[in-house]
C-alpha cells in the first residue's frame, strides 16, 4: 500500500473510532441547567428547555429529549419546532408505548414520554454513511483532501432536528396539528399501526405535496 494509502487509512479509522468506535455520552442535567452546544439556535434551546421535558441525553453531538405532555402541548412544541431555521425537519409518528430512557441504564424507567426531540449539528447519519463508505475503499488511489472536503459539506450542512410522536393515551390523533411544510412518517413502516393512522400520514403528505407544486 502506498504512503499516501496509509495516511488515508489512518485518518478515516481515527474519525470512525471519534465516531462510532468511542461514543462519548451522558444524561443531560434538569430543564435550565442543561449544558447545549453553542450553536444551538435561541428557538431550539427554547423547545428543549420546555418545563414538560422529562429526561435528555446525548452521544457524541447528538442530542436526545423526552417529554410527557398532552395533545394540546404538543401542538404548541410543533409550532416552534416548525419555526427552527436551517434545519432539516421530519416528524414520525406510532402508537407504541415509549419510556424515556438512556441507552446505558441498568434499569428500566417508569417514566412515559409521549414525544422525543432528536438534534445534531448536521446529518450525522449521511457523515457516518459516507466514512464506513471510504473505509471500504481506502485501498483505492484517492486524495485525503477530497475526502475531507466530502466529510465537510455533510459537517457544513443544515442541522438536523426530528420528532417522535406516540399517538394514543393523552395524544389525540384526531386534534394532532402537523405543520404542513414538515414531512411526516411512520417511525417504522413494518410496524403494525391502525389503518386511521397510516391514513392520518397518508392525508398530511399529500396535502404537503400538493402545496409544494403550487
């Protein structure tokens, strides 16, 4: 393998070991003394500092948040959350029950969430998708400098913000307000979810599609 190979090689398994290999993670403290990345907007901060949130952590630069609250709260959580600006917005719904819980708990947590909040500074699926994609080819002739300009136009993207969404319980999916420019989806396709709800979804994307072309 040639030098310039190696070096490549070297650099893509650090980032994969920064990435996936070596997770930094935690619980995030209590609402207002929650510690956020700085360049998290003034309207986000607000979303996850809601007296309704019931538990957060983080790994690495992504964040999640928990909340417990009723159909009438959770319309006003998306009317802001509509409001965050560059960001790439996706809402998802099911009807499953959800605990709020950190994937490192020992225990099992009483709490039920009826919503959850995920936030990244960029699309950190699409940056990990294209480094496992260059490991699988770094015995190939390829410049380091293209390679890092192609992590830094995924890094120099738009954030990415997305909410989860239990239907059922204090959620009423009949009183449910999607913002109609967000996407919305099923949390799992495969899932078995009531016929009212794929209609529901079915509905708001063909409304939001039919905006759009106008």
């Amino acid at each position: 393998m040639k030098p310039l190979q190696i070096a490549i090689l070297t650099v893509l398994i650090v980032l994969w070991n920064e990435s996936a290999g070596f997770p930094l993670g935690g619980d995030h403290g209590p609402v207002g003394k929650t510690s956020l990345r700085d360049n998290m907007s003034a309207a986000l901060r607000k979303l996850i500092n809601r007296r309704d949130r019931v538990h957060g952590y983080f790994v690495n630069s992504e964040d999640i948040f928990f909340y417990a609250g009723n159909t009438e709260a959770l319309n006003q959580f998306l009317t802001g959350f509509a409001k965050l600006k560059n960001t790439t917005l996706t809402i998802a719904i099911n009807q499953r029950l959800t605990h709020a819980a950190s994937p490192w708990d020992k225990a099992k947590r009483k709490t039920v969430a009826n919503w959850r909040l995920y936030c990244a500074p960029y699309d950190v699926q699409a940056w990990s998708a294209e480094l496992e994609k260059q490991l699988k080819t770094a015995g190939e002739n390829r410049s380091l400098d293209a390679l890092r300009k192609r992590l830094k136009s995924i890094t120099d993207g738009p954030q990415v913000a997305r909410v989860q969404i239990r239907v059922g319980g204090d959620i009423e999916l009949n009183k449910l307000q999607i913002p109609h420019r967000i996407k919305l989806t099923l949390i799992d396709n495969k899932q078995q979810v009531s016929p009212t709800i794929r209609a529901f979804v079915l509905r708001h994307e063909t409304s939001r599609a039919q905006q759009t072309d106008r």
